[in-house]
C-alpha cells in the first residue's frame, strides 16, 4: 500500500479507538481503560500526521528541525499536563477542565491562523492553486475560508470564556462577582455583529491576515463578555458548553487542514459536550438561553435574619452520634464542600461504621453538584465507594420520608428547599434533593454562607435539621469516633 493509504488506515483505527474510549466513559468501572485507548488514538493520529505531505516537505526542506521542534514541544507538555495532574487537588479539577478546554479552543485558532499564513505566503513562491485562493480568484465561500474563520471565531471564544469561568470558579475578587449591568447584552449584540462583520470579510478577502486576527481579538472580547454575567450556580452548565466550543472549534480546525481523524475527534467533543449541556439544563430545570442570557445566581440575595431567625439548632458529635446509633437507614448527600475539606475519604469510614451497626447507607448525587458534572461521582470513587451505592436524584428523592438520617456535607443549592416552595427564588422550578422529608436531617457546613445562588437555605432553618459547624473532613471523623465510642 501507499505511504497515503497506510496514513488513512491510521486515522481511521485513531477514530474507532476515539468512539470506543468514549463509550467505555460513560461507566466509572471502565472510565480508566477508555481514557487509555483514547490516549493511544491520539498517539496513533499524532503519528500518522508527521508523514502527510506538508510535514514530510518540511522535513525535505528543513532536514530532521521539525521534528526536533516537535518532540521539545511534547516533552514540555507532557510535563506540565503529568504535573498538573498529579499536583492539582481533585477541588481544582473544575477549573483544570476549563483550562484544558480553553488550550483547545486557543490551538485550534492558531492552526487555523498559521495555516491563512501559509496560504498567503505560499502565492509568492508560486503555488498555483494556493496563489489563487489568496488572491481571491477562487470562489470566495469555499471551505477553506469558511473553516478558517470559523476556527478563529470558535477558538478564541473558548479560550477566553475559559480563562473567565476558571477565574470564577477560583473566586478571584474581581470575577467572584456575576455582570449584572443591562447594557451586557447590548454589548454582547455589538460584539456578535462584530465577530460575523469580520468573519465575512475575511471571506471574501481570504489573503488577510490582518482580518484574521481582527477577529480572532474581537471574538476574544465576545468570549469574555459572554462569560462575565454567568452566575456560579451555572458553571456546570458553561463548563459543558466550552467543551462542546472546543471541540466545535478542533472540527473546524480538521477541515482547515484537511486532517479527517480531527474532524472526527472534534465533532465527538463537540457533540458530547451539547449533549450534557442539555442534560445539566434539564437538570436545573433551564434553557440554554436563560443560563446564558440570564444568569442564575446574579439576583440580590434573600434576608438571612429573616430565614433562620434564631431558628438554627446547632449540635455536637455527640449528639449526632446518639441519633446515628439508631438509624436503619442513612443517606449522605456529599456538595462542594466535601470536595474542599477532601472528606471523601473520612465519609467512607463513617458509612463503614454505621454499616457494621447494621444500617443502609447510600449516597445522593444531584446532576449539578459540585462544579462540573459527575464532580461528587470522581470524588467518592476516589475514595472506594462503590457505585451501586450512589443514587441519583430522581431514583433516591421518592425514598427520603423513609430515611432515618440524611447527612449533607458542603451541599447548599441542590438541597434548597425554597425552589420548590417560593416562586420567587432565584433557583424556583430547579429539581433538588428532597433532603427536607427525612426524619432527621444533619448539615455540615462552616457556617450558614450561601451557596452559588448567592441565597439562604430555609433547609438549615427547618425543625428536623441539626446544624454541625465544622470543617467537612473533622467532622465527619469526629462524628466517626463519637459514634464508634458510643
């Protein structure tokens, strides 16, 4: 076979080892085994890529340089993405996730950049048809172009939406808080009309750089102004959706250099990030629109004096422990805070305790909890739960009036009962874990502060509530040995 066929056959085993990865990481149990043969489809496509045409002319005209370029740049990628992985604490895997989606979005743009570039100075070196394209002398709407602009457009919205959302979900003082002026969207509108202005004319300019990057920096504005008034209580949501732009952004990238292993690659990221966005929408009962556009968690808060009111009762292990002590039946519903005190690992041993002394333990997963989708599934898996024992929240909601004890450790809006009962509620109509029917209910927070949402909990208020104010992961093992001693 030819040196183009064996290329073909490689991306075509690239793209099936990219379809069975992510089937097999739609399950936690083999979660591990798809990321590897994902990794190996790309190692296979990055293989196969350095002996297309382009690449082995540049190895022609350049001798072995590229290729020597090319492995300094894996090597030192590869060390920062190992030490990134390793280092990062699992609470900052949100913000990872934005990160690496905004390094897509942002090399994608590049490509695309680079390859206009080589558009444009191949026509002085006498490349008949690249000549013409530059020169305009084709057919201005062709795929090229399209793709290119395309690129540019998506990618540099990624990237800078990302930088945005990872400085939201750092809570860096001048992000923390949602842009709530009205005048966004007008500025949002004339950045779009921007954005699509420049991405005609290049178009029908196709040998401007210059309009390029025009508007890769115009869409740059528009990535950031479009993330700056997303409330926390969203960033799932626009976490899904900035992977679904990166990927969006690789597809379009593939066809800028007619590279079909990216094409396919970046449409199952793009596809599979529209597809959770739609599941996180429906999980918080909201449009794609109202979260953009909207901005849950960008409302002026509720009075905390006049929800709690004196009505909080706050407990001691102890006291926990000897209502433990006759428990049947316990449900733990793990939020953020658990992710921030890394109390997985204390809620594994305080189930284990409660299980010898012969109760049923299991554990609630709202869709959202967290800050990225199946945060608190990555999170007790960690820890050795085992999944058969992780509920979801439309399977376990219809048992809590039978649940002797819920313990909700950092949990705050997914509990909130207020978005059943007060229409008026920022978070109104959101399904949430229906903690509230339990018998007993005990919340471990550091103190009452707000959720996302930025409103007061009536949860923490309620007649069966019993308050335990505490770091997540003492707490929790101070709840351990009480219970053990007693």
């Amino acid at each position: 076979m030819s040196t183009h066929a064996w290329i073909n056959l490689a991306y075509l085993v690239a793209a099936m080892l990219f379809i069975v990865a992510f089937k097999l990481m739609t399950g936690p149990r083999t979660a591990t085994r798809g990321n590897f043969l994902g990794a190996a489809g790309m190692a296979i496509a990055l293989a196969a890529a350095c002996f297309e045409q382009p690449v082995t002319e540049s190895l022609a005209a350049h001798g072995a340089w590229p290729l020597v370029l090319l492995g300094i740049a894996a090597v030192i990628g590869s060390a920062i993405g190992g030490v990134m992985a390793v280092k990062y604490p699992m609470t900052g895997m949100p913000q990872m996730v934005a990160l690496l989606n905004g390094f897509g979005g942002a090399a994608s743009a590049l490509v695309a950049g680079a390859e206009l570039w080589n558009m444009t100075a191949s026509a002085a070196h006498g490349d008949a048809t690249r000549a013409a394209l530059a020169h305009g002398e084709l057919a201005p709407w062709t795929q090229f172009i399209i793709a290119t602009a395309l690129t540019g457009l998506i990618g540099a919205v990624t990237f800078w939406g990302s930088l945005v959302a990872f400085a939201k979900l750092e809570e860096l003082p001048r992000f923390k808080k949602a842009w709530t002026d009205p005048v966004r969207h007008w500025v949002n509108l004339g950045l779009a009309g921007l954005t699509a202005a420049l991405g005609i004319g290049l178009c029908v300019f196709p040998a401007s750089n210059l309009l390029f990057w025009a508007l890769v920096i115009a869409a740059s504005a528009l990535g950031c102004t479009l993330t700056l008034p997303i409330g926390g209580a969203d960033m799932p949501v626009v976490i899904c959706l900035l992977n679904s732009y990166s990927g969006l952004a690789a597809a379009a990238a593939g066809f800028v250099i007619d590279n079909s292993v990216l094409v396919i690659a970046g449409s199952l990221v793009g596809a599979s990030g529209l597809i959770l966005t739609a599941i996180m929408c429906q999980a918080m009962n909201r449009s794609l629109v109202g979260v953009l556009f909207g901005g849950l968690g960008t409302t002026t808060a509720a009075n905390a004096d006049d929800v709690y009111a004196g009505k909080v009762k706050s407990a001691s292990a102890e006291e926990i422990a000897m209502v433990l002590e006759g428990a049947q039946r316990v449900v733990i519903v793990p939020g953020y805070g658990l992710a921030v005190a890394q109390a997985q690992h204390a809620v594994r041993e305080l189930a284990s305790a409660l299980e010898k002394r012969g109760a049923t333990v299991e554990y609630a997963i709202h869709p959202v909890a967290g800050r990225m989708p199946g945060h608190m599934n990555v999170l007790l898996a960690e820890a050795d739960i085992p999944y058969e024992k992780l509920r979801e929240m439309d399977d376990i909601n219809p048992t809590f009036p039978e649940t002797d004890v819920a313990i909700v450790v950092g949990a705050n809006d997914v509990v909130n009962p207020a978005a059943r009962t007060d229409p008026k509620s920022p978070i109104a109509g959101m399904p949430i874990l229906d903690v509230d029917k339990a018998r007993t209910v005990v919340v471990v927070k550091r103190s009452l502060s707000p959720g996302f949402a930025g409103i007061p909990n009536p949860l923490f208020a309620a007649d069966n509530t019993l308050m335990y104010f505490a770091d997540g992961k003492k707490a929790i093992l101070d709840l351990t040995a009480a219970l053990e001693k007693g």
